[in-house]
C-alpha cells in the first residue's frame, strides 16, 4: 500500500515532467496535476469519471485507496515521474483464491460513521428523483430533514470525516437552493446558495463552488442582473477543468443565456457550440443523477432557441425548438415545460399571440404535474403579454385555464 506522505513527498522530491523544478505540491496540486495528466495522455477521451481532489490524495496517503484504477495509476507515473507502479509502492491486493482486488474502496462497515455518509449520500440521489417525480414542494420537504440532520452531524463526527460531512451539507444546501428556485421562492433561494457556498469554501471543494455559482448566475439572470449573472458564469468556469463533463456543458449554457441577455449574441452562440463536446447524452453520467446530467443536446439547442429570441431572431428560434423539443427526456417534466415556454414566448415574439397561447396551453398541465411554481408564474406573465387578443379562441382557452386552481 501507499505509505503516509509517500505520494506527497515523493511530488515535492521529484522532477515531474508537467512541472517545475523544485514545485512543491499540496494534495490540491497534486490533485490538479493528476487531472491535467490524464488529459494529456487520454487526449480525445472523455475522462471525468477518473477525475481526483484533494480528498482522493489524501485517502491515497492514508492506504485507502490500495489499488487505483489504471488510467489513475498512469497519471501519477506521470506526474511524480515513476516507471512502474511499484516507484509508488502501489500494490494489487488479492484474495485468498488468488484473484485481484479492483475495487478502490470497501463496502461501509454496517454503524460506521462511513456508513452514515453514504447513506446520506444515497439519499441526495433518491430526493434528486423525487424531485422529478413528484415536484420539489415534495423533495424539499426531505432535503430539509436531511439539512437539519447534518448540521447535527457536523457537531458530532471525528474530525476526520468532517471534510466529507460538510461537502454533504453544501450538497444538500445547493438542492435547497434549486428547489426554491423551481418553488418560486427566491429570497430562500438565495440564502441557501450563499450557504452552499460558504460550506464549499471551507473545505475547497472545486466541483460544489463551481455548482453553487452557477446557481448564483441562474438566480441573477431570473432576477433581472445580466451582468452579474456573466460575472457569477465565468467565476464558476475558473473550476472548468477540473468538472465532470455534463457540469462542463451546463456552465456554458448559462454563460451563453446571460451573454445573450446582455446582447453579446455570437459569443453565446459560440459557447453553446462548445457546451455539446460535453452534452449529457454524449456522456452520460449516472443515473441518478448527479450534477449537470439533465444537460442534454435537447437542453442546449432549447438555450439556443431562447438565445436567438433574445437576439429578435424568433423565426429562428422556433426552428430551433420544434427540432429540440422530442430530445428532451420525458422524465424531465420541468425542462419539457421550460422549453414549450420557450417556444411559446418565441411565437408571441414573433406576433404569434394564437400560436403563444396554444403552446402555453400545452406547458401549463406539465407545469402543474412538475409542482414548478417558477414556470407557472412565466406562464402567467406570458398569459399578461397576450391578453389584449382574447378574441382568439386559443388565447381565450389559455386564459381561462390559467384561472383554475394550479
């Protein structure tokens, strides 16, 4: 196994050939050069999945990770400049039947405090399905439980885990976040994205700030800050490299909206062009969903299409989403309700108010059956914008379906 600070003493000893001479590393570094090594060897590859941080150095260190997977193993040759995996005094751990041991990490001791994380863990992917299930009133219901039971955590658990513990907190804060967000509510929103934060910031966790900003960039466009929204956009793509893929994609689609709303319409075209080398279904991510997994080609082209519009260019943009529309996953009933407001909003854009209505109309059930009291209050607005036309049939159907009860 790896033995304490070898990794880490041997990086500050050696004369890695992606770094300087004489370059001291913290586990952070070292992390990111492992990162960088592995696009330079795999280049053309897509491989985020194999992406480590500080934590993962750090469990290196400490023996828990005895046995990394082989794309790992080459980028530290490569980075601390070893020949063979034995320079690292890595070794394959085997049974007693002789076969090898791949696994990086064990099953959780069942009451452990491992155990407990995990659990925790897995129940952030299950209430990131009852949100698309059942709508986020419901899931917001549990992550709030879940919130209020890692604080208590954080209190209690050796200090060794607290890094983990908080990383779980920020986790769950920037759910809440989103949750509100989709609930209407944005002062909550915003409270807990700022919360998101600031636990990120204590334990320099890359992939949850760069998440927890673009939220920040989302909650400043929604409120009417295109600028502030391409400031939030471009601090979150600081952490660019270092990001799974599908995360990649969505911190260009929101760069490029907030671009658009400012009016710098080719450089979001250029970036919504780039956010498909890492579209979600081009690689896809777990299914349960964790960051960014919702960022589909049919996500992307539905941005471009309110891009375009945004650039009076409506004709266009319904082009664009009558060909992105069946691409979005049935199950993703608030992007597929999003994207019909889109289409709606292009088509009053473009003096359509009929043809505004009847999409509207459309949206508005899935809306409701998503729980989406963001998307239904758009549609009450656009339902404002077309009001002077209730002559027509469609706008006067719309109108009146909007008055029920949602």
């Amino acid at each position: 196994m790896i033995k304490p600070n070898t990794v880490l003493s041997d990086a500050r000893r050696r004369l890695p050939s992606p770094l300087r001479p004489g370059q001291r590393m913290s586990r952070s570094e070292l992390a990111d050069a492992v990162n960088a090594a592995l696009d330079r060897i795999y280049a053309g590859r897509d491989v985020t999945a194999h992406y480590v941080d500080f934590r993962w150095v750090g469990k290196l260190e400490r023996g828990e990770h005895r046995w990394p997977s082989e794309a790992r193993r080459a980028a530290l040759r490569y980075v601390l400049g070893a020949d063979i995996d034995a320079d690292l005094d890595l070794y394959s751990p085997r049974r007693t039947d002789g076969q090898y041991v791949a696994d990086e990490a064990a099953e959780p001791q069942p009451g452990s405090w491992d155990e407990t994380v995990h659990l925790l863990r897995e129940q952030w992917h299950l209430l990131v399905q009852n949100d698309k299930m059942f709508g986020p009133e419901y899931a917001l219901t549990g992550v709030a439980r879940q919130l209020k039971a890692i604080r208590g955590l954080l209190c209690e658990a050796p200090q060794e885990l607290k890094p983990a513990i908080v990383r779980l907190a920020a986790q769950y804060a920037e759910s809440a976040a989103w949750l509100n967000q989709s609930l209407n509510d944005h002062s909550a929103g915003h409270h807990w994205t700022q919360q998101a934060l600031t636990w990120a910031a204590q334990i320099g966790d890359p992939t949850m700030t760069a998440w927890a900003t673009y939220r920040s960039s989302q909650q400043c466009l929604t409120s009417g800050y295109p600028a502030q929204a391409v400031e939030q956009a471009e601090a979150a793509l600081l952490y660019d490299r270092r990001l799974p893929g599908p995360m990649r994609s969505a911190l260009r689609v929101q760069h490029a909206h907030a671009l658009a709303a400012m009016g710098k319409h080719h450089a979001a075209m250029r970036l919504l062009d780039d956010a498909h080398r890492w579209a979600a279904d081009r690689h896809p991510g777990k299914a349960e969903g964790e960051h960014g997994t919702y960022c589909t080609s049919g996500y992307i082209e539905v941005h471009r299409g309110t891009c375009l519009r945004l650039a009076q260019r409506p004709q266009e943009a319904l082009t664009v989403l009558d060909d992105a529309l069946p691409k979005i996953p049935p199950r993703h009933r608030q992007d597929f309700a999003s994207a019909l407001l889109n289409k709606a909003a292009a088509h009053a854009a473009a003096s359509q108010p009929d043809l505004a209505a009847a999409t509207a109309h459309q949206a508005l059930p899935i809306a409701r059956r998503a729980g989406s009291r963001r998307i239904l209050h758009q549609l009450t607005q656009l339902g404002a914008a077309v009001s002077g036309h209730q002559q027509l049939s469609d706008v006067r159907a719309f109108l009146d379906d909007l008055k029920e009860a949602p």
